[in-house]
C-alpha cells in the first residue's frame, strides 16, 4: 500500500510537472510567434492596398502596392505606422502629425514612365517632408519675426479645402471664384497651412500678412513666354507663366510683378493648375481677342485642370486693376463655345468706341 501510495503520489508530481512544462512551453511558443507576427510589416500595421478614389485609372495595382510599400518602408524609419487606408499612411498616436497624404505621390511616380526611378522619387519626396518637419520645430509660431519669411499664398478648389475640414480653421480669401486662396508657410520641402490657431499669436491684420506672402512669391522666379497663334484664321498672342510651385500664385499679382502682360483693359486668363498661367491681353487695338483665346484653349486648360495632381480652376478670368471677374463660357450641344464678356469688361468696350 504504501508503495502503491508513494507511486501515485510521484505520478500525480510528474503530471504536474509535465503540466507545468507544457504550460510554459505553450506561453513561450505564442510569445515567440507573437514577436515574429510583429516583426511582420503585415501584421504590424494594416495596410490595404485598395487604389485610392479618382486614380483607378492612373495606377495599376501592382504598381500602387510598389508604392505603398516604398512608402511605408521610408515613414518606418521615423514614424510607428498604424493603418494604411485611402491613399493615407495613419500613424500611431503621440507625434506632431498624425497622416502622410500619398496622393501627391502617386501622381510624381505614374508622370514617370521610368518605373526604375520611383524609388529615388519617393525617398526624395519624404526626405523633403522629413526636412520640412525639422525645419518646423525651429520656428516659433508666436513670434512673426521668424515666420514671415516663409509666408506664401496656394491656390485651392473649394471643395478641396472643404475636404481637409472647416473653411473657419484656416486663413483664406476667395480671389478667383470657385476657388479659395490660403495662407501657407512655403517650408523646405513642403508647404504647410497656416491655421487660425498659429495665426491668431501674430496679432497681425490679414490683409497685411496677405500683402507679405504676395511679396515673397513675386521674388520667385517664373518663367514667361509669349508666343503667336493661329485660331480659327485669327492671329492672337498668348502668354504662358510657368513655375510648378508658385505660378498660380504669382498670378494674382500681374499689375505689380508682369504688367507687361496686360492690356489697356487688363487681361482675361485662365490657372488650371499651380504650376501653369495662360495670359490674353485685352486692349482697345485687340478688344475680342480674348473670346478667341478662350475658343482656342477652353479644352486643353480643361485637361490641365482634370489631369493635375493639384488642380485650381477650368474657369476664365478678366483680370482689370486687382481684381478677378469669371467669364461665362457656354458650350451648346453642337461644341460651339459661346462668351459672355462681363459687364465691366463690355462697359469700358462701349465706353471708348
């Protein structure tokens, strides 16, 4: 009995044994196969790879996948990665910011046809962005002195901003109709939005910090062509301004940095991006000109407008003295394009005939 006893006793210590063992054994297995799901970008974050709205047809799959991925692998070296959704690389909570838009991205590597150089494009564009942040953390948005020097003005649709939130958290005028003028601090790298939070510390008017960032951009250099064209037998002048990051901008200033490219009555135009202008004078010796630039150019600005990455309007402007009238332009079912000069424009015309 006793011997029978001491051999139950000893059975029942090593079941516990082996219990214990395989106890131990099971949390160390699932610790170590949780570090290695962890060490696994795709268990690490969740990444979908579903093409964002608006570029199925810019980008295979494949190649977004290529540029997520890339992406991703450059945000990790900085950043802890949460989700990737949309088009937008959500990191996790506690930074200075808390997305990376990669529509922007998107648009540089698809203008390459060269898919062996999208790597050093999107190690560029972030490394620009990474720059920009660092450069951020040296200013003092209190204190105007060192932040005036940055100041720049972009051009947006409105529903490009009304997209990126309330139109009252930003500082903004409408020049162009349609269309929404920010405040912007031109960054190394990147540009970024002034918000009415960092704004309100300057103390300052707006009309003057307007006035500021309409100066630094006219220190820029743009490029201005004037070529002769043939429209429908009719001889017309066109100017182009072109600078991918401030041409648009620029434009809002012609009389003070390209009073050259307007006429007695001022100019019509058209920004259907930031990077492009086209310029028409309007003058007593060449009073219709403009209704011919438009019939001449409304589809390709139109294209401009729809194929950029950062569109600003497919309208035309009367540009006279400051300020930005909209040309209705009316297109029948036949494609024949119909203007409606504004009445400004047709007063001065009636006025000195």
């Amino acid at each position: 009995m006793i011997n029978g006893k001491i051999s139950i006793i000893r059975f029942f210590e090593l079941f516990l044994i082996v219990l214990l063992f395989k106890t131990s054994f099971m949390r160390i297995a699932k610790i170590i196969l949780l570090f290695i799901l962890l060490s696994n970008p795709a268990f690490s974050q969740k990444i979908n790879y579903n093409i964002p709205e608006g570029y199925e047809k810019e980008v295979s799959k494949s190649d977004y996948k290529t540029i997520v991925d890339k992406a991703v692998e450059m945000i990790k070296e900085k950043y802890t990665v949460d989700f990737v959704k949309d088009g937008e690389v959500h990191l996790k909570a506690g930074y200075e910011m808390s997305v990376f838009n990669l529509h922007n991205l998107i648009g540089k590597c698809v203008d390459l046809t060269d898919k062996s150089k999208w790597s050093d494009v999107i190690m560029e564009h972030f490394n620009n962005i990474f720059i920009s942040i660092d450069e951020q953390k040296k200013i003092d948005p209190s204190n105007f002195e060192t932040v005036k020097k940055y100041l720049s003005l972009r051009i947006y649709p409105e529903g490009t901003v009304q997209a990126k939130g309330a139109i009252s958290k930003f500082i903004a005028r409408v020049d162009l109709e349609g269309t929404y003028t920010l405040l912007m601090l031109d960054l190394p790298g990147a540009f970024k939005t002034v918000e009415k939070e960092m704004f309100t510390l300057w103390q300052k008017d707006t009309a003057e910090v307007f006035k500021i960032a309409q100066y630094n951009i006219n220190k820029q250099q743009v490029e201005k062509i004037t070529r002769e064209f043939d429209a429908d037998s009719n001889k017309i002048e066109i100017s182009f301004i072109g600078n991918e990051d401030y041409a648009a901008s620029y434009a809002l200033d012609l009389m003070n940095n390209s009073p050259e490219l307007l006429g007695e009555w001022g100019s019509v135009l058209a920004i259907p991006n930031k990077g492009l202008v086209d310029i028409c004078k309007v003058s007593k010796e060449k009073p219709v000109d403009f209704v011919n630039f438009i019939r001449f150019t409304h589809a390709i600005v139109d294209q401009y407008f729809q194929q950029h990455a950062q569109p600003v309007s497919n309208q035309f402007f009367w540009y006279y003295k400051g300020k930005f009238t909209r040309i209705t332009v009316v297109i029948d079912d036949k494609q024949n394009v119909n203007v409606v000069a504004p009445f400004g424009l047709m007063t001065l015309m009636t006025e000195n005939k």
